[in-house]
C-alpha cells in the first residue's frame, strides 16, 4: 500500500493526460465552454482575441499537466525509490517528455486532433520547470528562472530593438527595459564573483 502511494499517482496522471487528448478535449469542444466564459469574463474582446486567449488557455494547461506529471515522477523517486534529487529530477523529466511524445503520437490517431512537435516542446518546459524546482528546491529555481527572465529582457530585446530601428519604428519603451536588464545582469553576475570568492576565502 505504501507503495502503491507513490507510483499510482504519476501512472493515474499518465492516464488522465491521455484521455485529455482526446476528442472530447478537442479546441473546438474546450472552446463551447471557455469562450463563453471567456466572454463574459472579458466582453471587450474581438473574436480573433477571444481565439487567441483560448488557445493561451489550452497551451497552460500544456505545461501545467507536465508540471504535474514530472513532480509526481519525482517524488515517487525520491521517497519510495530513494534517488538521489538530481538523478530523480532528470528521470522524472525524461518519462515526462517521452509521455509528451507517445501523447502527440496518440492525437495524431484521434480524428480531431492533431500532433504538433511545438507542444512536446511546451510539454518539456512544464516537465523542467518541476524539475529543477525538485532538484534545486523553490529559492534556486527563481533564481534561474530570474536569471532566464533577464536574458531574455536584454538580448531579445536588443533584437527587437533593432528590428524596430531597421523598420523605421521607435522603440519605445525597450530604450529604458534593454538597458535595465543588461545592467541587472552585471550586477547579478558581479554579486556572484564576490560570493564565490567569500566561500573560499579562509577564515583567519
């Protein structure tokens, strides 16, 4: 039984993600009941809006799924099997990803689905946000996950930027974000030397 406490809930999990592809989860069958509430959620938006939305809606709950699928694999094991955090973090991120790929393949066979190698992709962010957040615990995680926000800021920004200024179009705002990240991330990167070269400095 104790067993069974730890490995049936990832392999229930396993099932649930299956009959979520489904037809009975299809866009169009979700959308007879998110739009609605959608729209009464938000009366201002267009219909190619309120599409957009949805398929936002349906993307989330992507990687929320695989979120859950990893953390459930991870405690399984970690608790029952004894793993280590880092050699259970990656298996629990490589059965996620591998459910990922027989779950497109079982869409593929579903009339009114369809398999698309973007949400494995999406699929794995929600497995390795878990994850890392298992490994790591709560406080390293938002720190790469800060760490990621800020590259992401500073150079596809930059990029953006440039495209804007090649176009002929202001930048906008981007003139104060790029910069104001660039500059977090020097100072994140500085922070960091001063605390490695603390840890090693002998204590008198």
């Amino acid at each position: 039984m104790k067993r069974l406490a730890f490995w049936l809930p990832p392999l229930v999990w396993m099932a649930m993600i299956m009959w979520f592809s489904t037809s009975d989860f299809s866009a169009e069958n979700t959308g007879s009941v998110l739009k609605p509430l959608l729209r009464w959620l938000l009366p201002g938006l267009t219909a190619p809006q309120l599409d957009a939305v949805h398929a936002v809606v349906r993307k989330s709950a992507h990687v929320t799924e695989y979120a859950v699928l990893a953390a459930l694999w991870f405690v399984a094991l970690t608790r029952e099997r004894g793993l280590a955090p880092r050699r259970a973090a990656w298996l629990a991120f490589l059965v996620a990803v591998g459910w990922a790929f027989l779950d497109e393949l079982h869409q593929a066979t579903e009339p009114s689905r369809t398999a698309s190698a973007m949400d494995v992709a999406i699929d794995a962010m929600g497995a390795l946000a878990a994850s890392t957040i298992g490994r790591h615990g709560w406080g390293r995680a938002l720190d790469v996950a800060s760490a990621g926000f800020l590259w992401v800021a500073a150079a596809g920004g930059a990029v953006v930027m440039a495209l804007d200024l090649a176009s002929g179009v202001a930048p906008g705002v981007l003139w104060l974000t790029v910069p104001a990240a660039m500059v977090a991330l020097v100072l994140r990167r500085r922070a960091g030397a001063r605390a490695r070269r603390g840890a090693v400095t002998p204590t008198p």
